[in-house]
C-alpha cells in the first residue's frame, strides 16, 4: 500500500506539472523540455519530445492493478504523442524507454483485452506506433559492421544534410549490444523480421570483436573498425546490460547461441572481474590488472542477473556489500571506491539495487530481503520526497536534491518494489508469463515460438572452437538449492555485514597477485623524491622520464618500449598512476565538501535540500553538527558590499544577498556587522544551477578572516530563487545551513510536529534513535566531494559576476586519458608532476591508508544559458501537499 501511495504521488505530479514534457523536474513543479532547460549533455539524449516518463510507465500501471489509469494512459500515447520530431536522441535510451514502453504496453493491452474486462475498444495501437519507431531507429544500423550509430534524428536519420547526426565513430558495448529483446519482439509481434536481423548483426559483430584470449570485451568500440577504443571490461556502466541480454535473449527466443556467449562470458567475469564481493573492472587484454579502483552503481544489476543464471552465493555477497554501503550512505553513490568511500556523489534515484533484491527473494524466500525492500522505501520517504514527486539526489552525504527525475524511477523502481511485496492474489495476472527488459518492461515468454523469421541456431558464426562440457543448460530450481536449510542465505551474508567499515576488505589485492611470487611495485608515489639517485634510477628502469619545467615543478613521462622489461612496464604504468591519483586527492584535500540549505518553515518542512558552495572562512558547519537555522532576510544594499542600511530587518536573520562587486569576505563582514547569523550569496548570473556547472568555493580576500564567524554559503541563481519565490509568496522562510541535509525526526525534535510531514515509517517514539542513527551516518570530513562539486576556490571580484582570481582549479582527471600531476611532495620545494597513458590498477591497501579518490571531467555550463524561470504557483502546491497531507492521515489511521 505505501509503494502504490509513493506511485501516486509520483506519477500523478508528473501528469499534473509535467505531461506533455518528456520528464518531470520536482523542484520546480514542471516538465523537463528539451531545449528549453540547460543542456546536460549525453543525459538528454534521452528526451525526444515523446512524452518519455509516461511511455515508460505504461505496463507499470498495469503490474500495480491501474488499469482504469493504464487506459486512460493509452489513449494519450495515442492521441498526443508524435514520433517525428526534428531532434537527435540515443539510439539505446529510445529503445530500452520507448520502444520498449510501446512494447511493454501492447503485451499488456492485449492481455487484458483477452480477459474481456478493459481495453476491448484497443486494436494494436501501440504496435502500430513501436513498429514507426522501429523504421525510424534502423537507420543507424547503415554501418559496415552492423553496429548501430549511438544517435539518431527521429525525423531525418543519419547522415542526412539536416540530421545533425552520423558522425560519430564510436558507440558503447551495452549501447549496441542492448537491443535484441526489443526488436526480436517487434518483429515477433509484427512478422517484420528486419528488426530482429539487425538486432542479431549487432550482437554477432561484439561476439567476433570479444578479446580471445579472456573472452572478455570493452566499454567502447569503433562502429565502423570494430577496434576497442576504452579496453576495459566489467558489468557497469558501458557494458552491463550487453550481458543482461545475452542471457535473457536466450530465454525469450530459445537460441542455444546466445547462452553459449552468455556461459563463455560470464566464465571470464567470475574468473577476472568478481573478486568476492566486489566487482572491479580489468583490462581485456591483462586480466590479472585492475583498470580502476572504484565501481559504479549500474552493476547493481548483476546479482539479480547471477540469479537468472543460478549463481546464487556470489549473489548475495556482492549485493550484502551493496547493501551495507546503501546503509551507510542512504543510497547507492553513482560510484564509490574499492574502501567504500564516495567516489562520484549523485543518485538518480536508480532501481537497479531493489531488481536485485527482487530476484533473491523469489530465489530464497528469505525475509531479509524484504527488510532491504522496506529500508529503500524508507529512505525514499525519508530524503528524496518532495511536495512535486521524488528529486534525485545530488549528493548523497549532504542529502542535496537535484531537479530531475528520471521516467527509469516510474518505470523500475515502483514495478519491482511492489513486485517484491505483492502476493500472488495482488496481481491481475501471472508475472511468471513474462520477461523484464533492462528497463523492466514485459515481454511475453510466447514470443519465442511466434513469427520465428529466422533460423534457430545461428549459422554465421562458428562455435566449435569452444568448449561447453561446463555449461549448465538450465537454472537451478530454487526448491532444489533450498530445501532444508533456509539459512543458507544468512550464512553467506554474516561475513560481509562489516564490509563497509573495514579499511581493507579482502580481494582487491589481484594486482599484486597478478606478479606471481614476484616483486612488489618497488617505488610507491608517496615514497617518491625527486632528488634521490636511486628512485631516479628506478624511474629510469621503469620506463619513466624527468623533465625539469621552467616554472620549477617536475614533469613524469612514461614511455612502456624503454623500460627493462615487461613486469618494469607494468611497474611503472601503476606507478603513473598512483602519481596521478596522490595528485588528485591532494589537490581535493585543499577543498572544502558541498554543504546544504535546507528549508524548514511551513509548507516545507525540510523536503526541499539545495546544494550550496562553502566557504574557506567563517564557521565551519561540519564541526557543528547542529548547523545554523534561522529566517531568511534580504539585505539591502542587495550585494552588500557596503554598510547594511536595514539591520533591523537583519538581525537575528540568515542574510541574502547577490552574488558581484565586491569580495565575498567583504559581504560577510557587512551582514556580521549588522547582526545577522548566517549568510547566503546568490549567483547573479541568470540560469546558473548546480545541475550544470561545477560548484566552487567562496575565498577569502587574502587579509586574515577570523573575525567572521558566521557561516557563509553560495548558491547557483536556480538555487537561490527557489527560496526569493518562497520569500514571496510566504514573508516567513525559515532555512538550515548545515554540512548534511538532518531528516524531519532530527529537525523537530522537541517540537510539535504536524503529523501530515511525518513519514509513516518515523513513528514518535522511536526519535531520538532515529536522531543518532543520524548522526552516525555524518560523512567522513576527510571525504572528498563528487565529480560534479570539484572546483576551485574563488574570490569575489569589483565587478560584475567574472572571477578575478581562482585557486587550486584542479585539472580534472579520468582513469582512462592522458593526465598530468600536480603533486605537493614532504622535504622538497619543486612539485613533480606526472603524465601517462593511465591505467589504473589497484594500489596496494595497507591498515590505515586511504584510497585516493579521481576526478571526473565536468563541462562548466555557459553563464549566458537561456533559462525559463517559471515556476509554478505556491497555491497549486499547496494543493498538492493537502493531497499528500491526507494521504498520510490516511496511512496514519491503517497503522493505528
């Protein structure tokens, strides 16, 4: 019942703010269109003016009993929706959202039509407009290699005078190799066989490309050569779900090939890349080498695909460490290091981690799982419900929203979540006839002898080179694998419950073992001296150069063909790139994390969490946990740069003020002057938001700065009018400034709390443990922020809203690209600097070390972007919190 109350406040904000537009932006209370919103790069490829988030949902509707809802919403599909817009958008995102929402939807459709209740009026509608969107997909098939281009116009292909498109010459393992069930389903539903022939191209081409020797492929490949430009390989982002439909394929359409691709595969994955319970990526070509040294969030998939395969035990290790590493964090970071630190900070609100939890309770009915269910439930509640919907996280250690939420989060997160409650009398219909995309939508198993177009075994490609003496040819029956001993979970679970809080959790030491009984690295970076003889001799073995610059700093250059030896070569490429990342985090330790503004006066109540810049002077709020709260107030003059003429207003207040012509530290001594207790810097630059450009933090003037005590945050121009239409439509506002956004328990605790804002899983009496839980889970202050926070420090200027001196810019650095160094060395004036082909293998972990963590490239956006402000009325939002306050009165009366 809360899973289907959660839907409906989600789905039905977005049909009431959003619909038409292809997403809901919840912070703002409106639809996401592109064009219209600061580019985000490659995230908006997947909008096509299609109407995305309720396509996607469709058969959602369906598995959550909606049908009336479900009815009503095809009926839009079909009346608003137009496929042939004049824009470029992902080839793999329009065919796992939207072609597979079409799909997902018609299979459904057809269903409840046949039981004769609903949808008798529906003649394959949805088939119709998948089958359109099909023809408008192939041509980014018109490659030599069958590989598809990553892009397409909807309305004009590729290569096309006026496509905008089909120069791009490398595409994603997953990108090309995610689209079989798709299109075999659109051409078994329509007896159209050419989508299933390029679908099957597609896959043919990676399987002949895989590397021989490990049998394992890369995250990027050249869709005209068929080179692997980024050769390294795990089940996250770039390849996960190439895996997923290998296996999945065979289920649906029967084909002996696709399993024998799937086994050979997923040998060399648990022989390489499964190091119990973590999953690192390696290198194809060196197995034995780690190519970096943190994961991302997208291979939360794989246990509940290890269960599709049978493999029950690594399974539930590595989704045990997921789970530990969600409980310190309240999420599953983007991506997070092999020490469980936070590597990259956002959640968009990903259902991968509840699919898992989904599939090991169908394989061992063990209630734990359903206990992992309801903490998800929870901290969605708890930290991502806002009055429009659910907002992504922007950070997840300061609890910072961002304004999106993604069509994924209706169509996957509430489908499994309810799945993994509902009994079989809650459901409509028999979730057993079907198969889930990687988008979660069903595709009926009765496709696999329908319109069968194309022979069943493959014939273009030889298989006799491998050996399936190993393979297993069905799935364990989950009765067989438990049937006197329900512990068997348990047992496997117990080792890992500490994972996350040790230092050192066993396994990620491969690279080292990969040298056999030899030598360790003989020189760390952290060891290294520029002016000692012997590790420049050492260097000199390795491959590794010294160039002396001109402005003093040393620069490392790696050439692999002049080191002693092979085992040199290797020696010195780790050495590079622990150069790289000793830079990389000591550059991050001269920075300050992001911090929050949270707004906690009526109607809020602490659901709307900002991200803010810091500021290297004034307090600092992560040694005072309790943070500063207060009403906001506007200064005037507005940019405070000279005396406050209304300190009356100020006093007691959290100051606001605008962003340019003068110091920052300047303004804080202003409003310190006038008696306010907090301060708050608005960007002055029109559109800036923290969803497009990297956040910095606020330098002092170069004069001492201890005379401000007051804490002083900054944020973007999106940001901050969100509270100025606060201020607006309600005089009082009050805010928190704090290092983490503290959850409602914590914020009104020893007051009286309106009992619409309380969740129902925060019961009154369980407070003040919900309140240190809290505080047990305050971040690291040693953490380093997330790709999208790292900046530099800045100062204020005289004029207007440039920079006129910026500190510490870390040069971005990524695993896989050339980098150079900055690093500060102890007894030793010159900084030496690295620079090489990275990669990344895993440094040796030793009691009391800390990984360093690396930076990711972020594209600073345009201070002239075009931005559309308009932002809904408060009196619409209260209506919609009065619906949210009954509904929660509601459950409040079924708990009692």
């Amino acid at each position: 019942n809360q899973v289907l109350e959660m839907f409906d406040h989600a789905y039905s904000n977005y049909m009431e703010h959003a619909y038409p537009a292809d997403e809901l932006m919840p912070l703002t209370c409106r639809g996401r269109v592109r064009g219209q919103e600061p580019s985000r790069g490659d995230v908006d490829d997947a909008l096509g003016k299609f109407s995305l988030t309720l396509i996607d949902t469709l058969d959602t509707l369906v598995v959550l009993n909606k049908t009336k809802e479900f009815e009503e919403a095809v009926k839009k599909v079909i009346k608003d929706v137009n496929l042939d817009n004049d824009i470029v958008v992902s080839v793999f995102e329009t065919n796992i959202r939207v072609l597979g929402g079409l799909l997902g939807g018609h299979s459904v459709a057809i269903m409840l039509k046949e039981k004769g209740e609903y949808m008798q009026w529906y003649n394959g509608e949805l088939l119709h407009m998948a089958k359109e969107l099909g023809y408008k997909l192939l041509p980014a098939f018109n490659t030599t290699s069958g590989l598809p281009y990553p892009r397409v116009n909807l309305k004009f292909g590729v290569r096309h005078p006026e496509a905008r498109t089909g120069t791009e010459t490398d595409t994603c393992t997953a990108c090309a190799g995610t689209l079989i069930l798709e299109f075999a389903a659109l051409s078994r539903f329509t007896g159209t066989s050419i989508f299933e022939e390029y679908a099957r191209k597609a896959l043919d081409f990676i399987w002949e490309k895989r590397q021989r020797s490990s049998n394992l492929v890369g995250v990027t490949i050249n869709i005209h050569t068929g080179d692997w430009v980024r050769k390294d390989s795990g089940v996250g982002a770039g390849i996960d779900s190439y895996y997923e439909y290998l296996l999945k394929a065979y289920v649906l359409l029967g084909d002996d090939s696709f399993l024998e691709r799937f086994n050979t595969h997923y040998d060399a994955i648990m022989r390489y890349i499964s190091q119990p319970p973590l999953l690192l990526d390696v290198h194809i070509h060196k197995p034995m080498l780690n190519a970096r040294t943190w994961m991302d969030s997208l291979l939360a998939f794989f246990p509940g695909l290890q269960v599709l395969k049978g493999d029950i035990r690594p399974a539930i290790e590595t989704h045990e460490m997921l789970y530990q590493v969600i409980k310190k964090h309240n999420f599953l970071p983007e991506a997070f290091t092999t020490d469980f630190r936070v590597h990259w900070a956002q959640h968009p609100l990903r259902p991968e981690f509840a699919e898992s939890t989904y599939f090991l309770y169908k394989a061992t009915g063990d209630p734990y799982y359903l206990e992992v269910g309801k903490t998800l439930i929870e901290n969605l509640n708890k930290y991502a419900r806002v009055p429009c919907g659910f907002a992504a996280m922007k950070d997840v250690r300061t609890g910072s929203h961002e304004d999106r939420m993604d069509s994924f989060f209706l169509a996957e997160m509430f489908k499994y979540l309810y799945l993994l409650f509902a009994d079989k009398e809650d459901m409509i219909f028999d979730i057993e006839d079907y198969i889930f995309t990687t988008e979660a939508h069903l595709l009926p198993l009765w496709l696999s002898t329908t319109n069968q177009t194309i022979s069943k075994k493959n014939t273009s490609t030889e298989y006799t080179e491998l050996d399936d003496s190993n393979f297993d040819w069905t799935c364990p029956n989950t009765q067989i694998l438990f049937p006197n001993d329900p512990m068997f979970a348990q047992s496997i679970r117990e080792p890992l419950k500490n994972v996350v809080d040790k230092s050192c959790p066993r396994g990620i030491s491969r690279a080292e073992e990969s040298l056999g009984s030899g030598p360790k690295p003989p020189l760390r970076a952290r060891d290294f001296m520029a002016s000692n003889p012997e590790h420049l001799e050492i260097l000199k073995k390795m491959g590794v150069s010294l160039i002396h610059l001109k402005d003093g700093r040393v620069q490392l250059v790696q050439h692999a063909v002049q080191a002693a030896s092979s085992l040199d070569a290797e020696d010195g490429l780790r050495f590079m790139q622990e150069m790289i990342e000793l830079s990389s985090q000591q550059q991050k330790e001269q920075q300050l994390p992001p911090r929050a503004v949270q707004i906690v006066s009526h109607p809020f109540f602490g659901r709307v969490v900002l991200t803010a810049g810091p500021a290297q002077f004034g307090m600092d709020l992560s040694k005072h946990k309790a943070g500063t709260r207060g009403f906001v107030a506007t200064i005037k003059p507005y940019n405070g740069c000279s005396e406050i003429t209304n300190p009356e207003a100020v006093k007691e207040k959290i100051a606001l003020m605008q962003r340019g012509q003068c110091m920052f530290a300047e303004k804080a001594r202003n409003i310190q002057k006038a008696g306010a207790i907090g301060g708050i810097v608005i960007d002055d630059n029109e559109g800036s938001s923290s969803d497009t450009a990297p956040l910095f933090q606020m330098a002092g003037d170069g004069k001492n700065t201890d005379d401000i005590t007051i804490p002083m945050l900054f944020l973007f121009n999106k940001e901050g009018n969100i509270i100025l239409d606060a201020i607006r439509e309600y005089e009082a506002v009050e805010v928190l400034l704090s290092d983490k956004a503290k959850d409602r328990a914590t914020i009104f605790k020893g007051k009286m709390i309106p009992n619409y804002i309380i969740d129902s899983n925060l019961e009154m009496e369980n407070m003040d443990q919900k309140s240190s839980e809290s505080d047990a889970h305050k971040p690291n202050s040693e953490e380093a922020p997330s790709d999208s926070q790292d900046a530099g420090a800045v100062s204020e200027e005289p004029e207007g809203g440039g920079e006129s001196s910026a500190v510490g810019d870390p040069d971005p650095l990524s695993p896989a690209s050339t980098a150079s160094a900055s690093v500060s060395m102890a007894d030793e004036d010159p900084h030496p600097s690295g620079s090489a082909e990275a990669s990344a293998p895993e440094p040796a972990c030793t009691p009391g070390d800390s990984q360093p963590q690396e930076q990711n490239t972020q594209t600073e956006a345009s201070s002239k972007a075009h931005w559309d402000s308009k932002v809904q009325p408060m009196e619409s939002i209260l209506a919609d919190w009065n619906e949210d306050i009954e509904a929660f009165e509601m459950m409040e009366k079924d708990e009692l």
